[in-house]
C-alpha cells in the first residue's frame, strides 16, 4: 500500500484528532501558522475532504471488518487529492494533513496505510466534554464503545464515551506510532501555551528558532465553556466516573 506514496517530506501527513468539543480547531490553527497544509477547512478547521470520505459511521461500520481494502482505498483517494490540489503549493507550505476529530476512530487504518504519520490526539477534561453540546461523536460512533446514548441530554453516557473512545485511541497511538505519536492536553495547553507549543514544534522535528511562541500563544484563549461542569450537579455521577476522568489525567 505505502509504495504509491509521494517520497520526501510531503508522504508524511501530520493529522489531528479527538472527541468533537475536545479542542482540534486551535490545534489544527497553530499547525497552519506553523505552514502547514490542511486542505480545505469548515469554520472549525476540520478536513471537508475527509469530513465527506470518512464521517459516515453506517459505512465504516459496513466495512472495517470484512471490507477492510474500500476503507484503504478511501485513504488512496483522499491522499492523492490532498497532494495533487491546485491550493496545495509545495513551495508555501513544509508539509501536509489534516484534522478532523473523528480520525481517532480510523488510526488502525491510518498506521497501516501510511508509510510514516505523525498523529496528535487532543483530550480535555471529561466533565466539561460531558456537559458539551457537541455530542455527535456520542450519537454516530458510541455503539463501536458499546455506549448507547438516550434520546435526551445524557453527561454519564457523553463522559463513558469521553473516556472509552480517548483510551482506546492514546492507547493505539502510543502502541502503533510510537513517538509519532503526541497527546495534547487541551487544559494544559489554555494554562500554558508556550509550553505546549514548544512541544508540539519539537515533535514535528521543527527548529524553534524560526517561530515566535509568544506570537503563536496569542492564539490561545480559554474559552467561555471553560470549567462549565462547576454550573452543574455533579451528583449525577458516581465514584467510579470520576475515576475515569482521573485515569486520563485531570483532576476533579
């Protein structure tokens, strides 16, 4: 499969991914100052292209077990028209990817079809992802979790999704792609964005000297959904969710 690719610096996608709420736009915003290319984006940054091949659940579902090769053959056409477009000029930009939140759910894939990929995986904190109002994560991929959501606003279903689809995605992260793989801790990066951005510049193998991270910092705001969860009752949750969210490191 990885023999179709481009060689040189433009084979090796740089892609960003997590539950939907979790953050990826700013994320995806520091990789274009960085120069990167992401192919045409929504308001939120996400990948339209890959939006439209990959956002339909009902038909990964139909296919990742038993029909693994339209999944890949997916990818070859996204690949190729991320490299071959008009916008993508090679001289403007020092590498490509993509972010779209859902792309957690396709790393499995992504390892095997890609010869090299940095992978960053953006997480924040369960409980304000649990009072999110963007649950569509929850309602088109929770049952791959075997997590059934109510018709109704439903945090303890939203924090199971939360903490099973992010354990499952650090834990193949860390276990296919090794130190291409970067988990980005959305709370930390508001707290201390110049930190973070050093490192997320380091693991793109990038020379520091050529950036400003007090200009990129600037990017970074923290925003009005900030620590919501402190708005709700919490009683709604037992000890045992709590240490989910503890188990991914945040604190209650």
């Amino acid at each position: 499969m990885a023999d179709n690719h481009s060689e040189g610096i433009f084979s090796e996608p740089v892609v960003i991914g997590g539950v939907g709420g979790s953050g990826t736009r700013v994320v995806a915003e520091l990789l274009k100052e960085l120069g990167y290319y992401l192919g045409p984006l929504n308001h939120s940054n996400d990948n339209i292209e890959f939006g439209r091949q990959f956002g339909q659940s009902e038909w990964f579902k139909e296919n990742y077990k038993n029909n693994k090769q339209a999944i890949f053959e997916r990818l070859k056409i996204f690949e190729e028209g991320m490299l071959k477009s008009p916008d993508f000029n090679h001289s403007n930009y020092i590498g490509w990817g993509w972010k779209n939140p859902p792309t957690h759910i396709y790393i499995e894939f992504l390892n095997k079809y890609f010869k090299k990929i940095k992978y960053i995986h953006v997480i924040r904190h369960g409980l304000e992802m649990a009072y999110s109002g963007n649950q569509n994560q929850l309602s088109h991929w929770g049952d791959l979790y075997n997590i059934k959501p109510s018709s109704k606003v439903d945090p303890k279903s939203s924090l199971q999704y939360w903490f099973a689809s992010n354990e499952k995605a650090i834990r193949l992260g860390q276990e296919l792609f090794n130190h291409n793989f970067l988990l980005i801790n959305f709370n930390h990066l508001c707290v201390n964005p110049q930190k973070e951005i050093s490192r997320l510049i380091k693991f793109l193998e990038l020379d520091q000297s050529n950036f400003n991270i007090e200009q990129l910092a600037m990017l970074i705001h923290h925003p009005k959904s900030w620590e919501r969860y402190k708005q709700h009752d919490l009683s709604i949750f037992t000890e045992d969710d709590f240490d989910l969210v503890r188990k991914l490191g945040f604190e209650i």
